[in-house]
C-alpha cells in the first residue's frame, strides 16, 4: 500500500503503491496507511523531511467511488472525514518540511494530498493532468480542496477547477500558483528532496502562506467588492445553466464563500459538512453508478460474447455521405482507420468528405490541430460513387434514407463487392433490423449500428442484435466501436430500438401537452427545468417535425389495425400536412428562425393550439406536473424496453439515455430515477397519471411486480 524508507540525512520517503491497481485510489485502507506513516514520520526525531511520492505512472487517481457510493452512515463518513483534516493540518504544523513530487496526473484527492504538502514538483509530462473532476460526479474536493485551492490561486483562478472539474496540464498549474516547479520526467523525486534539504539547511520552518501572519487570498476574499462581484456572478450563471438541479457546484460555491469568511480550520469543518451531504445525497449515487461505473462497463465491453477473437480493422466503407455518413468517416479516419466514403455520385460523396475539411479546419484555426495532422486524417477518407472500392472493407456502414427499399437496394450492391466474412450493419433509429436483414444473403453478418448526430462528437453507438444476428458479428462490431473511441450499449431488436422509441416520448409529450392547452412557452421551460438540454417542442423542430410525422406514417402502414394513434400524430400531421411547418430545416415549426434574429415561438400556435387557462389566465396545470410527465413518460417505456426484453440490463438504459439524449444525469438515467422515487412510489404516480392521461403511463407488470416484492434495479 504505502513504501516507507529514510536515507542517511534523515529524508523520508513516503510512496504510494497500491496493489493490484495500475493506479492509486484513496479509500479507507490507502488513506489509514497514509495516516498512520506520516504521524510515524511526524513524531520520529530521526526523520528531517519527507518526500511523498508514487510507484506508479501516475501520482494519484483520486477517491475510490465504490466507497463513496456505498457510504450511507453520515455521521461516521463526517469523523472520517474530519479526521483526515485533522491529519492534513498536521501534516502542515508538524514543523518537518514535507514535498510533494508528482510523476503524473494528480486528481481529485490526489491533488489534495499534494496541496497538503509544503512543495508541489511536477514532472513535465505532456499526459499529465493536475485538477478535481469531483463536480463531474456529484461531489466536491472533500479533502480540503474548496479551502486551499482558491487560498493559493485565488477564486477566480479556482472556479473552474472546482466547479467544472476542469483539469489542466503542470505548466498551467505552476502558471497560476497550484504547484511550485515543473522538471524533466524523472528528475521530480530528486527537485522534491533537495526543496527539503535546502530547506533544513536554511534552518526555516516550513508554513504553508495561509499560515502566515501576512496570509491574503490573492485577488481578494469573498468580503471584498471584487470578491463580492465573483461570487455574484458565478451563483448567477450556475443557476442559468444547471436550474439548481446539481447542488455540487452550489455547495462549493457555499464552501468557498463561507469557509474563505473565516480561517482554514473552520473553513474545513465547513466543507467536511457540504461533502458529507453530497455523499450522502441520491444524486452523487446516480451520477457514480451510471457516469463512471456503467459507463466503465460498457467502454470495457463487458457485455462482448466471449470466445470471439478480437477484430482489428483496417478499412470500413461507408454508404451515403451525408452529414451523419460523413461524421461516422471522420470518427474512423480519427482512429487510424482507412474508409470509402460511397455516394450516388462523385460529386456528392466529395462534399462529405468537404464537410469532414470544414469540421477540422475550426480545429486547426483554434490550435488544436495542426494543417499536417488535418491533412492525415483527409487522407483516409476516399469519396467514391463505385461500389467496387468497397472490395476488402471488413465493415460496411449504411446511412442512407430511411426507407426499406433503398436500404435493400445498397445491402445487395455492397455485399455483392465485399468479402464473406465482412460485417454489413444500418444505422437506421427506426427499422427494425431483423427486417432490413431479409434483403442481405447473410443475415447472420447484419446488424444495427445506430450513431446519433453529429456522429464525430456523440459518444453514444446503440448496436441493435437482429434475431439472425451471430455472436461474432456483435463481438467484431463492438470491437470497431471501442476503436474509434465511442461507447456501446447492446440491445435486441425491435420497431425503434431503445434509444428512439423513449426519446420519442419526451417529444410526444411535450406535443400531447401543447394539443391539451398547454402554454407553449411553459412546455419547453418545463423541459429545461426538469434538466434536460432542450424543451421538447424545440426539439422537435430539430429532429424534424416531418420526420416524426413520417415514422407515425410508416409505423400506421405496418401495424394496420393494430396501431394507436397519439396526440403527437395529430400535432404533427397539423403542423406538416396542413400548415406545412416541418421544423427547423424549413425554417418553420413550433418555433420561427429569422434570418436575422433569433428563434421565437410561433404566433400562430394560439390559433391551432388554444391555450386552457383558469380565470386568473394561468395555465391549468402547474409546472411541478408538467416536469414529471415529461420525465416519467420516459422511465415508463424504459421499463417496457426491459419488460419486452429490447434492453439486456438496466445499467445499459440509464448509460443510453445519458449519452444518447442527454438525459439529465443527476436523476440517475429513466430507471435510476425510478430507483431514486422508491419503486411504490413510481408506481403510484404512475397510476395516478395513467387516470389522468391515458394508458401511456401505465405501470408495466415488471415495475409493478418488483415494487410489490421490495425488489430494486439496483443495490
């Protein structure tokens, strides 16, 4: 766990080394080692100085997150977590100088060890990171890192490092005072320990500038006019974007304002308390399990049928270039990866590849890429219009329009050129891939690849499995995904998979909404309040109006009978058939998008959509309730997905949402908000809504069996 040595002038060396991990974590059992060997160095009159290293690559990870996700008794987490101050202070008052020498990235409570050290070395190692990515998750720096951060560097410096986790390389951190020095790798042990030994020859006590009688936060505290002007700000443009939904970042705000009021000690019991509670909190839990566990899982394909040899590819060919068949060809050529950019004709498939020079070039012009590196990846692109390039592509990608027809006609021509074994897969939302698979001659290589737009960011692929789809045909092509750097999540097959059937249901029900006389304007404020990116009717004006009129069309075909027609069918044939609003695209939807100002509501939605008001001319329904049906809806279908076996865990849904549509990640994911309500409690609300508003919110047998058995999704 910890290395602990002294040399002959009396410097200890004290060395993380956790076993069996390629990286140090703090949890109980490293932190009590740490403890205990710096009060044995502390108190040991043979022992000058200290030096805190690491036997690995890196310095330290930071916190281990199942502890932290596991805690549950507060008081018991508040002692531990004092007491770790406790030592801290210690460590600072101790009167032996103590350095920090840092190999390579130091995060979180790593981060926070070495800011309780007297000298921070870093190594200049261009893969090193140095910052506290805690907010990501739900947390703070617990550590001290709200107290001595914006102590050192002031609070401008330390805001976004603390309220982003925004993580920055060692000459940045010696720029803005976090550490002291920045060597050659290798050479960082040997600065940290002659920093010690010039200090003991000095004869001064080491104090950290806190701790010094001329202590002054640089830039002002929070009782300063420009302190003050800080704080003001920040609170504002936190409230703006998050709608207090995430209290990390309010509580550090809370931590740094009142703890820097007063002196480091208060200042830490102060934030032991703020961390305490977001340890405790549902939403830390959330974001731990699904942001960092499940989203682990699957990058490490967990889920990847076993016995497959693992697929290593060399050139893909993609069908239709297009902006997402273009975006798909930059994520490829990224990874190293040689891909056919196939359209109808040459001049078309140039332009994707045009579009691919467009979206790197920005990168160039802000100096994140250089003209050689741009040119590189331009080069692995090859635009064509003959199938017979596809000749010795392992994987074929088709985005082409979503009608059968063409998909069949682009399946036969492509596995006409391709070799046997090569991989054909759709990247249809919609079509079932056991269908489009009729029109393959091996079925058993067909399968569903579905990227969401723009492909070159979203990190998010949902691989459908077709009934004929082999286990080696989804090993390989969850291989592919791993390699240009996107994560997976696997689902069976079904009329709108999993990730757009239950998107589609935040749509339609803002659109139910509006068709009930629901103020427009409060819809899509509910939306962003409930905490997702966009209100559902904006949304529908960029996914295309047209385009959910036209899968209720095609869904109408295929059901017959069988169908049931939505409030959002009817909406959306208003909007496309009779007023010809198709969304954004044609510059007209529930919003209109001037060409010289920005987007507004349409006027005319009064007309077709009278808006139901009460006397007083408020809306008759309170926020509160539109924010839980547009929420709920989608926990609802989540749970048929894995009740009609399309989803194989729940982990995968909440993942999905998250990266698919961005599904608030402080409510967990569609079931970890189910497991954050209590399962008796969603099913009450369900029922009561299912009265309401329809059978859409009914509970469904699996959700209403495992509340009545005190069952759980999740531990």
């Amino acid at each position: 766990m910890l290395n602990y040595s002294i040399d002959a002038d009396g410097i200890a060396t004290v060395e993380f080394d956790y076993p069996g991990k390629s990286q140090n974590i703090l949890n109980a059992a490293s932190m009590g080692a740490y403890a205990e060997t710096m009060q044995k160095a502390l108190a040991d009159a043979a022992v000058k100085g200290i030096v805190v290293a690491s036997a690995k690559k890196d310095f330290i990870a930071g916190g281990d997150l199942a502890e932290l996700g596991a805690a549950t008794d507060a008081a018991a987490f508040y002692r531990d977590i004092s007491a770790w101050h406790r030592l801290m202070r210690a460590i600072e008052l101790g009167g032996k100088p103590v350095a920090a020498a840092l190999n390579g990235s130091t995060l979180g409570g790593g981060m926070e060890i070495a800011l309780g050290c007297h000298y921070r070395v870093a190594a200049d190692n261009p893969k090193a990171r140095f910052g506290f990515p805690e907010v990501t998750l739900g947390l703070l720096p617990g550590a001290g890192g709200t107290q001595r951060v914006p102590r050192l560097v002031g609070m401008m410096a330390a805001a976004p490092l603390l309220m982003e986790g925004k993580r920055i390389k060692a000459a940045e951190a010696q720029k803005i005072g976090m550490i002291h020095a920045v060597v050659a790798a290798g050479e960082e042990r040997k600065a940290a320990r002659q920093w010690v030994a010039d200090t003991l020859a000095a004869g001064t006590k080491p104090l950290q500038p806190w701790d010094m009688k001329s202590a002054k936060i640089p830039g002002g505290g929070p009782n300063t006019p420009s302190g003050m002007q800080m704080l003001m700000a920040a609170n504002a443009m936190l409230r703006e974007k998050t709608y207090d939904n995430y209290p990390a970042p309010r509580h550090i705000l809370s931590c740094v304002y009142e703890g820097l009021s007063t002196n480091l000690d208060t200042g830490l019991a102060i934030e032991a308390r703020y961390f305490t509670n977001l340890v405790m909190s549902p939403v830390s839990k959330n974001m731990i399990r699904s942001l960092f566990f499940g989203m682990q899982e699957a990058n490490k394909l967990a889920s990847r049928p076993s016995g497959v040899p693992q697929q290593t590819y060399t050139k893909i060919g993609m069908l239709g270039a297009g902006m997402m068949g273009a975006g798909i060809a930059m994520s490829t050529a990224t990874a190293g990866i040689d891909i056919v950019l196939l359209d109808t004709t040459q001049e078309a498939a140039d332009k994707g590849k045009d579009y691919a020079r467009k979206q790197w070039g920005k990168q160039v012009q802000r100096g994140r890429m250089t003209a050689e590196a741009m040119e590189g990846l331009l080069a692995r692109i090859h635009p064509t219009a003959s199938y017979a390039d596809l000749k010795g592509c392992e994987l074929v990608v088709e985005a082409v329009f979503e009608k059968r027809e063409i998909k069949a006609e682009v399946t036969k021509k492509a596995e006409a050129v391709i070799g046997a074994d090569a991989i054909f897969a759709s990247n249809t939302s919609t079509l079932p891939i056991t269908g489009l698979a009729e029109a393959s001659v091996r079925p058993a290589n067909f399968i569903g690849l579905h990227f969401f737009s723009p492909a070159e960011k979203m990190p998010l692929v949902e691989i459908i499995v077709g009934k004929a789809t082999s286990d080696a045909t989804l090993a390989r092509s969850m291989d592919y995904v791993r390699a240009i750097g996107k994560t997976p999540i696997v689902v069976n097959d079904s009329r709108g998979f999993y990730t757009s059937r239950v998107f589609g249901t935040y749509v339609s029900e803002g659109m139910a909404l509006l068709e009930e006389g629901v103020p427009p304007a409060l819809i899509d404020k509910a939306g962003l309040i409930a905490g997702m990116p966009v209100g559902p009717l904006a949304l529908a004006d960029e996914v295309s109006i047209e385009l959910v009129y036209k899968v209720a069309q095609q869904t109408r075909a295929d059901l017959g009978a069988a169908y049931v027609e939505r409030a959002a069918d009817r909406v959306a044939t208003k909007m496309v058939a009779d007023l010809g609003r198709l969304g954004r695209k044609s510059g007209a939807g529930f919003y209109d998008y001037p060409a010289d100002g920005p987007k507004h509501l349409w006027p005319g939605l009064a007309e077709h959509f009278p808006p139901r008001v009460g006397a007083d001319g408020t809306a008759m329904i309170s926020l509160e309730q539109i924010v839980e049906r547009l929420i709920l809806v989608q926990s609802v279908e989540t749970v048929r997905c894995l009740e009609e076996k399309v989803l194989r865990a729940p982990i995968d849904a909440d993942v999905g949402a998250i990266l698919g549509w961005a599904y608030p990640p402080f409510r967990g994911g569609p079931i970890g908000w189910l497991h954050t309500l209590g399962l008796p409690q969603a099913v009450a609300a369900m029922d009561r809504l299912a009265t309401q508003c329809g059978p859409r919110f009914a509970a469904p047998k699996l959700l209403r069996d495992m509340a009545a058995k005190g069952e759980h999704f999740y531990a």
